[in-house]
C-alpha cells in the first residue's frame, strides 16, 4: 500500500481492513492525477481502468462499485449494473466495499465483533436524508456496538452552504446549529447570507443521536490539501477518492 494512502486510526477488530486512496500514485494526467478510479468524471477510461487495476492489488477481490446518487439506499450485492446506492455493507470475509468522494463525507463502519462492515457515501444531501441511520439499520446489529470512522472531506473552515442546508439539519435536530456559524456579514436585519458548515460535526451528532457514540476520524480537509487530495469544489473537473472496508 502506497505510504500516503490513509489507515483508520480506530480500534477496529483485527479481521477488519480499510483505507482511504488519495490522489497519489496512478497514472491520470492532470485535472485527474493520479490515482482517480471513478468512471463518471471525464478521465480517460483507460487510465481509470489502470488505476483500479493498480487499487485492486490491494483487496481480496473486486469492491462493489456504486452508482452514487446523494440517496439513502445501501447495496449488499453486485448486479449485471453498478447498483444506484450511496452505501454497501458486507458480512462475508472478503467482500469489498468501497465508495467515491471529492469533499463528500466517506464513513467506514463496523461491529466490535468483526461480522459486519459497512461504507457510507455523505454528501450534505444524503446525510440530511439520513443515509449514515439506513446504513446502521441494514446493518441490523446494535448502535452501541459500532465503530465508524470519518474520513477526509471538505472542512468546516471551507464547506460555505446557504440557509436552506442549514435548515435542513437543524429542522430535524436543533443541535445542529452549533454546526454552523456565520461565513458573510449580514443582512440588514441581522441575518446570515451564507454559513460554514461543519460536516464532521452534523455527522457526529446525527450517529449520537441513534446512539452510535464511538466516531473515529474526522479533521482532514479535501479543499485545503490539494498536494494530498482531490476537491470538486475547489477545482471543478477533478477525480475522486476511494474509500474502501473488507472483512479477512
């Protein structure tokens, strides 16, 4: 594994592996360089296929690749087509799961016991509709049992929303306004126009609130770190992550 991929630190069973990709070692040519396995974004489908050939020396087998539509669906299984999903468990050894961000939200799961693992795909969208709280219930064991691990994504010093994100949080759960604070000066009445978004955060206190207490991760900015990792936001046409879990 290339030295600047990213190992979970939390305090996973030994049977369970995961790691996060970052834009180093494949063979993409800019915007897209250098390890983009995603097929969807512009790259040159010859060296996406090369990158997940590369990706794939690393697993047990083939990941189940996704259809990412910023919903709540969690896919256990492979198709003749890439299942329309934005999360995949597994509760067989060796069957990867994987999902794609460029400042979206990749949370890895998994029970204390090692019998079941679970990747997560949460952009604002799909974590305000609850995709983090389908993925525990599919993975039918009890919240208090899990470990999940947070990994990089657009931070609170960079991920600006408008009121309607905010809303969207704070409707559902009031105390996630103390996941955002002003980012422009007001209007006339005092009101924010934009707020900075604390994605880590929301995700924290949606899992807390189902009773999922031990978060791991969080703290790594995809817009901040371009050396490191790719950001839509910030550069538009770019390639993506992978952020993949097996069982051994």
């Amino acid at each position: 594994m290339p030295p600047d991929w990213i190992v979970p630190d939390w305090p996973a069973p030994a049977r369970v592996r995961a790691f996060m990709t970052t834009r180093a070692g494949g063979v993409s040519r800019a915007p897209y360089d250098s390890l983009n396995p995603a097929d969807h974004v512009g790259d040159d489908p010859a060296a996406v296929a090369e990158n997940r050939r590369l990706l794939r020396a690393e697993l047990p087998a083939e990941p189940l690749w996704l259809n990412q539509v910023h919903g709540v669906e969690v896919a256990d299984q492979a198709g003749a087509e890439p299942p329309c999903a934005d999360a995949g468990i597994a509760g067989q050894p060796g069957q990867v799961r994987v999902v794609m961000t460029a400042d979206c939200l990749p949370a890895l799961f998994c029970d204390r016991a090692g019998t079941v693992v679970a990747a997560a795909h949460a952009g604002w969208r799909g974590l305000a509709a609850g995709v983090l709280e389908a993925t525990v219930a599919r993975m039918a064991v009890a919240p208090g049992d899990l470990l999940v691990w947070l990994g990089a994504a657009i931070g609170p010093n960079a991920f600006e929303v408008g009121d309607e994100v905010r809303e969207a949080f704070v409707s559902r759960h009031p105390l996630a306004a103390v996941a955002f604070r002003p980012a422009l000066p007001g209007t006339l009445d005092g009101a924010p126009r934009k707020w900075l978004a604390d994605i880590y955060a929301l995700a924290r206190i949606r899992l807390a609130a189902i009773g999922v207490g031990e978060v791991y991760g969080g703290g790594l900015c995809t817009w901040t770190d371009a050396e490191r990792f790719f950001s839509y936001r910030r550069d538009g046409a770019t390639g993506r992550m992978a952020s993949l879990i097996w069982l051994e």
